[in-house]
C-alpha cells in the first residue's frame, strides 16, 4: 500500500468518525446504529511455545479495549480486536502483519512477545505508515534500527539491567558481578547495560557465560559461572530455558555461593518452574499481581483478569493493557486516526493506569516507568498458586533509563522530527 493511499484512507476513516463524534444521538445509541468500528490489529503467537502468554496478553487487550468503550470509544467509534495468529514465526508475523494493514484496514497494530516478531511487525509497520506497540520489551531503542511510528511501553533490556543493578548495588550485595545468558541479540543488550552500570557504580565486571539459545541441559556452564567467584549472578534467560535454568542453578547450589537475580522473569515461567523454585532468587518485572493492593486500578484490573482467565495476571499483561489504552486514548483525545498526529501526540505523554506514573520518552520512545524487583518465595510461605514473589524494591524513573545520547539520539527532539 502507497504512503499516499493509506493516508488517504486513514483521513477518510478520521473523516467519518469525527462527523460521527459531533452527531447529537447519544453515545449508546450511535454504537447501536451500527457505525464502523475502528480496527485494532493484534499480533500474537496463539500456536507455538508462548501460547499461554499469548493468551493472557490477549485477555488484557480485551479489558483494555473493554474499558475504552466504556468511555465511548475513539470518535464516538467502538474498538474492535482483530487478532492474528503469528505462529512463533518471523515470517507468518510478518505477513499477518501485512494483512491486518491491507485486508482489515486496522489503523493500528499492536503484539509481538519476542524480539523477531516486533522486528517483523516493525517493518511491516513503518513500511505502511502505521504504528507498532510491542507488549514484549522495547528492545529497539538505538538509532538506525527503529522508525518513528514504533512504540513499547513494556521495558527495555537496558531499563530491566540497570534496575537490577542499581538495587544489587543499594543492597550492598557485592562488586563482583558475573552473567549467565543466552547467546543471542536480546540477552547481549544486558551485558551492554549491567558492565556500564558496573562502571559507574565501582563494581568487577567479570564477564559472561554464554550458553545457546534453546538449552535445558544448563549443569555444564554451572561450573564456570561458579568459577567467577562472583558476589552477584545475573540470570538472562526467557520461557523454557528459564525454567531449566532456575531449577538447575538451585540443585548446583550456586546460590550458596552468589547472590542470584533473574534480569526479568515473568509469573507464567515461576509456575511452570514449580513452587519453591525461585525461592531467594530475586528477578526484575514490569508489574505485579500484589500491586493491586496498592493501586485501585490495579485491583480493579486483577479482578476483571481472574474472573476472566481463572488465574492472576502476569507482569506482561499490564504492560499489554496500558500498551494499548494509551495508544487508543490518545487517538480519543487528538480526535484523529492519522498517525502522525498520534505520534507527535504520543511523544512526551505522560499517563497512569496499573502502577506509578509513566511517560513516554520523545527522544526515543521509551516509557520511563517503574522496574520492581521480586524476591522468590519458599513453597511453604506461598499463600496460593500465584504468590511466588514478595516485591520488595521499584526502581524508577531516569535512573534505569539509557540516555538519548547513548543511543544516538537527540535529547532536545522529539523521535519523530529526528528519522
């Protein structure tokens, strides 16, 4: 599709719901008459090994859209969810991608839980004009590998790193730090971010120990993560390998030895790892399900969550609810579906649904938020099938977040004005 052709659309589409939010029928009954709802494109692996995840970053996009047509849609319109299944595959995500612009007309698209999704849903996006919302972390935050209609409101690896590190280093638990990970791009942004903070903070940074993406067998790189000799050992692994990872690393014993912190984990790998497992493993998260006793949102969301999936949400599920009701109430408050308006709308905004406030950054688009870090329960202190965590630190603000400078960007520009 053109540049010229889809902003003809999207002015058609903004056209119509603009005539539709001065009309003098009541909210209610504008939605009963049948208007053209505006389309929300989803993305996510329905099929494949992060289908459960899938499933409730799903059911948080429908409380989010739930709760914007609450308060009378976007131009008077109702939200719909059109979802697509990106089957765990660069490839397929891409093309569904591509459907939801050209097939279903969605003027927005939001999804992807891994960083090849986003990539492809990115490229598919700034191509066509249309901006992406990631739920999974925001990892394309350097210049020259993002475009400006991209956004994540979820962290980014340098966000998750930096707030580990800067608590480890609060908490006094050592100036030796050493690494476990998977060899790939993603885990490679957290040694960037944990040897910088080394840096500033006087600590020994000893390095890495690689293992490959997709092992379950972690016992053989034990023995020289233990070798270090380190005070402190961050564990960057996701799904699976995680899960092997934090029951391996508990029958080596090496937390006798370091202090153990996941970079980031979320409550669906604590389950599957099994009760106890994590127990006095401390692990970077966006969110919590026991922040609902501090937030009223918060309950409000959890309780909506539990009745609708039968379990508590994850952390990844409030960053997919506010990913997608600040990209839809900003749409509501600019009056528009042209997405340069939006972007520029976007850039800078600051907001709070599910935690403290939260503002999107406009040099680079990252959303300077909250990181809490959780402490792992034993079995017998868990009070039911999801309280594996006490959060016992939130780290905020700027001081988890890279500089603009540090990924190239101008700090006195918005995003928008700079690529």
């Amino acid at each position: 599709m053109s540049q010229t052709t889809r902003r003809t659309m999207l002015k058609t589409l903004a056209g119509a719901g603009a005539a539709a939010a001065v009309s003098e029928v009541p909210f209610v009954n504008r939605l009963a008459l049948g208007q053209q709802p505006i389309k929300l494109g989803v993305v996510v692996p329905q099929t494949g090994p992060m289908a459960l995840e899938a499933q409730e970053m799903l059911a948080a996009t429908q409380i989010a859209v739930e709760d914007v047509n609450a308060e009378g849609g976007v131009m008077g319109r109702k939200v719909e969810m059109v979802v697509r299944d990106s089957e765990f595959k660069p490839e397929v995500a891409k093309r569904k991608a591509t459907e939801l612009i050209e097939v279903e007309k969605a003027p927005f698209l939001v999804g992807a839980i891994v960083g090849f999704e986003g990539i492809a849903m990115a490229e598919v996006g700034c191509k066509n004009d249309v901006i992406v919302s990631f739920f999974g972390q925001n990892f394309l935050t350097v210049k020259g590998k993002m475009c400006k209609y991209q956004f994540g409101n979820n962290l980014s690896p340098y966000q998750t790193a930096a707030a580990a590190a800067h608590f480890v280093n609060q908490q006094k638990m050592g100036k030796k730090w050493h690494m476990l990970a998977n060899n790939y791009s993603w885990p490679q942004m957290f040694e960037r971010a944990y040897s910088l903070v080394a840096k500033q903070v006087g600590a020994e940074w000893t390095g890495v120990t690689w293992a490959p993406l997709g092992t379950r067998d972690f016992l053989p790189f034990l023995p020289k993560v233990a070798a270090a000799k380190a005070d402190v050992v961050f564990i960057t692994t996701w799904a699976a390998d995680q899960v092997a990872c934090a029951k391996q690393v508990q029958e080596f014993g090496l937390a006798r030895q370091a202090q153990v912190i996941h970079s980031i984990t979320e409550l669906t790998f604590a389950e599957a790892a099994g009760k106890g497992v994590y127990e006095n493993f401390y692990s970077g998260m966006p969110w919590y399900w026991s922040l609902k006793d501090k937030y009223p949102a918060a309950k409000k969301y959890y309780d909506r969550h539990f009745a609708m999936r039968k379990r508590a949400p994850g952390g990844y599920t409030a960053s997919t609810y506010s990913t997608v009701r600040v990209l839809l109430d900003t749409a509501r408050e600019v009056k528009s579906l042209e997405t340069d308006r939006i972007t520029r709308a976007l850039e800078g905004r600051k907001f709070q649904y599910l935690k403290g406030p939260e503002q999107i950054r406009a040099c680079d688009h990252v959303n300077i938020q909250e990181v809490f870090l959780g402490k792992g329960k034993s079995a017998s202190a868990m009070k039911d099938n999801w309280d594996f965590f006490d959060v016992v630190q939130a780290v905020g603000g700027e001081l988890t977040a890279e500089s603009c400078e540090g990924e190239g960007f101008d700090p006195s520009k918005p995003l928008s004005q700079q690529i």
